[in-house]
C-alpha cells in the first residue's frame, strides 16, 4: 500500500511541479509594485527560476523530513490556488512547486525516478495549452483577461492536484519507517551548474525583453542572444563528473526543439490528454530501450519542420510540435538517466527557466510583409537561418552526449 502511494506521489506531484513551474502567473497577479525592478522579475521565467533555486537547495541539502518538504510545497501551491491573490504570489507558487519537484527528486530511485521525470515533463508541455484552454472557456469570454486577481475563480486543477499529492505524501509520511532518503552529498561542481542556470534564464530574458522594447516605431529586430544558452550549457553538462550531465543535455535539446513553450488551444478537454499519453509511451519506451541519441534525433526533426512556416506545409510543424515533442521529450530525458539529485533537479526545471524564444524576430514587418507572400513552401532567409541554428544546436547536444558516453566508458575502465 505504501508503494502505491509513494508512486502517486511521484506521478502527481511531479506532474503539479511541473505545470506550476511552466505557467506560475495563471490566476495570479503578477504586476509590479516597486517591490522589484522592472518588468523581468514580474516575469513567468523570473518566478520558474526562484523555483528552479528552491528545488536545487532540496536536493542538494535536505536528507531528512523529505515527505515533510513535498508536503509543505503542495501545501503551498493549493493556497495559491484557492481564490483571489496577493502581488507576487506566483513566487510563492513556483518555490512552493520547487519545493515539491526537490523533495521528489530525493524520493524517487530507479522506476520511480524515471516516473516522476515524465510527469514533469507531462506538466511542463501540458501547462500552456491548460492556460489556454481554461482563459478561452472561462465567462464571459471576451473580458476573462482583465478580471482582477482578487475576483479570479479557484484554479480547480492546481488545486485538486496539490490536495492528491499532500495526501499521498502524509500516507507515505504515516506508512513509511522513516522520512530519511539516503541521497550522496552533492559536488560543488552540481550546485555551481544549478545557481547558474536560474542566473542565465533570467538574464537572457532581460535580453529578449530589452530588444523587443528598444525598437523604434517603424523598426524591426531580431535577437539571437538565446543561442548563448546552448554552448553555456553543453560546457556545464562536460564540466559535471562522468555522464552525470547527459540529462541536462537532453533538457537543453528539448529547450531548443521547443522554442520556449508549446503553444496551443485545445478546444475540448481531452485534447489535453494527448501530450500525457505520449510522454507516457516515451516514459516506457525510455527505460526498456533507452538510446538518447534517437531521441536527440527526434527532436532535430521537429526544429527541422519549422522550415516549413506558411500555409498549408506549417501544418507540418504544428503536428510534429503536439504529436511528437511530447514523445521525444520523455524518451530523451528518461534514457539520460540515471544522474545525481541535484542535476535531475536542475534538468528537469530547466524547460520552465529558459521558457523564451532562442532566436526572434519582432517589430511590424516581421508580421506584415511588404510584399505579399503567396502561399506554400518560400522560406524567408530568416526561417532557414533560425531553424539551421536551431537543428544545429540540438545535434550539437548530441554530439556531446557521444562525448559523454566516451568519457564515462573510459573512466569506469581506468577505474
């Protein structure tokens, strides 16, 4: 019995970390008051990154009263989803989600991890298309932006989510003979990765926001500071001890597939359930034949299908971004374990952390052309530049998981 719990645990509070963490200001009021400085720290990524720290000190410094730890971090989301709101609660949101995904990470070994990695990964692709599709059925619909938070209805799902996960954690609590996880002390090298990361999403979103409002009237602009993120993070996934980086290589391939976040409205429920079910077959598939590599490969695809950008080929891009990120996420994530807790940590909110485009191209005549564009398949200079550095970067996470793979073999033979 206490395994089944532990289990729900796992797959719902790592699926409740997940989508908090991805869309923290749902039914939040995330408008600044002085309290911080400007626009970016009233930001979703500001937020997944005060998440992202508070789910490294977990796994990096709690060992005991770790039930008690997701507890209290569910506990925490279900009050930020009870009606009305407070400035700046979705910080309180996301540390309480960076709470829970810590202490789960600590729990979960073997299966269990592998389980709990593809309910985070369900959250972070579902969350999104959940914001979309509960702001177009909320009521009345044309005015459901502008409702005030202290008028906003519960958040039902955050809610019931958060209630499942405190009460399979207080059973486990009860059932359990301790609440004692025998994790290894985390390297400097680990922390170092996982401050570092919170630092450069932030920062690379100061970037991106900066350019998008520097523009003159009749300007366009273009910003492709992002792709910064993928060597930074490649060098820290070599940096770390043996393959123990693989899985921040396979968050950073599905960073860059995606391009900030999956954006899309559902127009009935069960639409929703379709990215779930396919992290599921990747969760199993992942841990029966686990090859990164395919995975790396799969998502190569995708940045690769976004060549095709107008109508009716972009049809293309849309399905492999519903029907196949889902899969190769998972898959990618799940073969590059096992790793340490604070580097799974770390990957597996990394996704919520850099939630921005890597490369942009903005202003009004990025949106109207000039000249009118005919249907069908004419890339612009610009999309055949964007989705060559995009696929290339993705390949290149590949190329260092070979490297990894290398360096461990060689290591575990010296040893």
């Amino acid at each position: 019995m206490a395994s089944i719990f532990r289990y729900v645990l796992l797959v719902v509070g790592g699926f409740t970390a997940g989508l908090v963490l991805a869309a923290p200001s749902v039914d939040t009021y995330p408008l600044a008051d002085g309290l911080l400085p400007g626009p970016v720290f009233t930001s979703d990524v500001a937020a997944a990154a005060a998440g992202g720290l508070a789910a490294l000190a977990v796994a990096t410094a709690i060992r005991r009263r770790v039930l008690a730890t997701a507890l209290v971090g569910a506990m925490v989301v279900a009050v930020v989803a009870l009606p009305g709101g407070w400035r700046f609660d979705m910080y309180v949101a996301t540390i309480g989600a960076g709470l829970l995904l810590g202490a789960l990470v600590v729990l979960g070994t073997g299966k269990l991890h592998a389980a709990l990695a593809g309910a985070v990964v369900a959250g972070l692709l579902t969350a999104e298309p959940l914001a979309q599709f509960r702001e177009l059925d909320s009521a009345p619909q044309r005015y459901a932006s502008y409702l005030a938070a202290s008028v906003q209805p519960v958040n039902a799902v955050w809610l019931s989510l958060a209630i499942v996960t405190a009460v399979a954690a207080g059973v486990v609590a009860l059932t359990a003979r301790n609440d004692t996880a025998p994790v290894a002390r985390a390297r400097g090298r680990e922390v170092a990765v996982g401050i570092g990361v919170p630092i450069l999403g932030v920062g690379l979103y100061w970037s991106f926001h900066h350019a998008l409002f520097s523009l003159d009237d009749l300007g366009e602009g273009r910003w492709l500071w992002g792709l910064v993120a993928v060597p930074v993070l490649i060098a820290a996934a070599l940096w770390l001890r043996r393959r123990t980086g693989a899985v921040l290589l396979a968050a950073t391939a599905v960073v860059v597939a995606v391009g900030g976040t999956v954006l899309w409205s559902p127009a009935a429920w069960p639409a929703l359930l379709i990215g779930p079910v396919l992290v599921a077959v990747g969760v199993w598939l992942g841990r029966r034949r686990p090859m990164p590599l395919v995975g790396v490969g799969l998502l190569a695809l995708v940045a690769a299908s976004g060549i095709f950008d107008r109508p009716p080929w972009d049809n293309v891009n849309f399905a492999a971004t519903i029907l196949v990120v889902p899969f190769a996420a998972a898959y990618t994530i799940i073969a590059s374990l096992p790793s340490t807790a604070p580097v799974t940590a770390t990957s597996l909110a990394l996704p919520a952390v850099l939630a921005l485009p890597l490369l942009a191209q903005f202003g009004w005549t990025a949106y109207t052309p000039l000249t009118d564009d005919p249907a069908g398949w004419s890339p612009s200079a610009w999309t055949w530049t964007s989705v060559g550095a995009s696929t290339a970067a993705i390949l290149a996470c590949g190329a260092a998981m070979v490297w990894l793979r290398h360096r461990g073999t060689s290591e575990d033979i010296g040893t």
